[in-house]
C-alpha cells in the first residue's frame, strides 16, 4: 500500500512571495490533515478535511494560508505572501475516518525555509 | 484546550538498555486517546503505540510499552532492549474521544531526542 505521497521535499523562498505544498493522501483515506511543525517543537494542525470538506481550520492564518482538496483526494496548501516565521516542515497525513481510533498515517513532509 | 508536556528535550541509553520517556497531559475529559510517536531524522513519523483512556491495562507493542496513569494525567513510554533504530524523535500526543468539530485533532508534546549509544 503506499503511503502518504508530499511534494516537493524541500522548498526555499525569499519573504513575501507565495509557495504551494502538494499532498497525495492514502487511496481511500477520507479525513485528510496538514500539520506544521516548527524546528524543535511537536507539530500543530493547521487545517483538517472530511472528503472535500473542512472540519477544523480553527489554527490556520487565514490572512495568508489556504487549502483545497478538490474532489476529496489530493489536497494543496498556499501560503502567500509567506514570512519568516513560517520556515517549518509542512506534514501531511490522512486517515480513513475522523474518530480518534483511526490511525493517522503521515507523508515525509516539505520543509520550507523563508529567508 | 488539553496541553501535552514533554520535559526531557534528550535522552541517552546504552544499546541493549532500557529507557523510559515521559510525558504529562492536561484536559478536563474522562474519555481519549494518547500516542507516541516516533519521527527519525529526514523520515516520516509513524505511530509506535496508543493507548485508550477508558482501558486500564497498559498498551504493550514488542519492545515499546506504556505506563498509564490516568489519575496523574501521566504517560510514559518504556523501550527495552534499546536498539540502534530507535534513535528519534519521540513525541507524545493526545487526541479527544469526542467527534465534535476542534476535537479531532492530535495534540502533540514537544518531542524527546533519543540518542543510542553503541
């Protein structure tokens, strides 16, 4: 079965331009998340999905971020125009449901540096 | 909103050695779920053992288990026989049983460095 499929790995931007993070969650897996995990500390959802529909973007910096999963598969996440404090790892992970005895698998993650 | 405290930033064993990671979460509910996870350098996190709140009993996964203490809103994660494969990242998380929008998410501590020294 393969996993959580996120790209690119590695993206390097200079402030206030945009940048778009891609991810191709588990075939089948309805609840689809992003996390963002800044350097030495443990990751925090940004925004989660149910299919194509969104369950909690309570997290998400809506001045700047946004997120789509058309047609309740793959899903993209913006930011524009990105700052320095969002230099970070971008994870992806999904889920067959969204009750908490359903695993969530994550992808390897973009790491985004802002300079 | 629950909160998880992870207090070790670095921990170091022996290979072949036995090492406990400790984690406290607060919340207010009676019903949850609480994982570790492990996250090695430049790869994927993946889950190493949960735990439901509502079960007494100790999770227990091969090498990894868990010493769960509800009152004391205290989890911790036992390795034995610590292998070179451990070293990682450790982070502790917490999610809510309830289905309720907000509440679904996990939770995460700060994370644990696990060194292996052979």
């Amino acid at each position: 079965e393969a996993g959580v499929a996120q790209s690119p790995r590695y993206k390097i931007i200079e402030k206030r331009q945009s940048v778009a993070f891609w991810c191709n969650p588990i075939s089948g897996h309805a609840t689809l998340y992003w996390y963002q995990q800044i350097l030495g500390q443990g990751p925090k959802l940004l925004i989660q999905f149910q299919n194509n529909g969104v369950v909690d973007d309570s997290q998400l910096p809506k001045d700047r971020f946004s997120a789509e999963r058309l047609k309740g598969v793959d899903s993209t996440l913006k930011i524009q125009p990105a700052k320095l404090e969002d230099s970070a790892v971008y994870l992806c992970a999904s889920s067959l449901g969204s009750g908490g005895n359903y695993e969530q698998y994550f992808g390897p993650g973009t790491r985004l540096t802002v300079t | 909103a629950q909160t998880v405290t992870q207090s070790q930033p670095e921990m170091s064993v022996q290979e072949a050695e036995t090492v406990t990671l400790s984690c406290t979460y607060d919340t207010s509910e009676s019903d949850y779920y609480l994982f570790w996870y492990k996250q090695p350098p430049s790869r994927q996190m993946i889950l190493v053992i949960r735990q439901e709140a509502y079960k007494q009993q100790n999770a227990t996964e091969n090498r990894f288990s868990v010493n769960f203490q509800k009152a004391a809103k205290s989890f911790s994660l036992k390795i034995s026989d610590s292998q070179l494969g451990d070293a990682a990242m450790y982070f502790c998380a917490y999610r809510s049983h309830e289905l309720i929008q907000g509440a679904q998410k996990l939770v995460f501590g700060q994370g644990t460095r696990l060194t292996i020294n052979p």
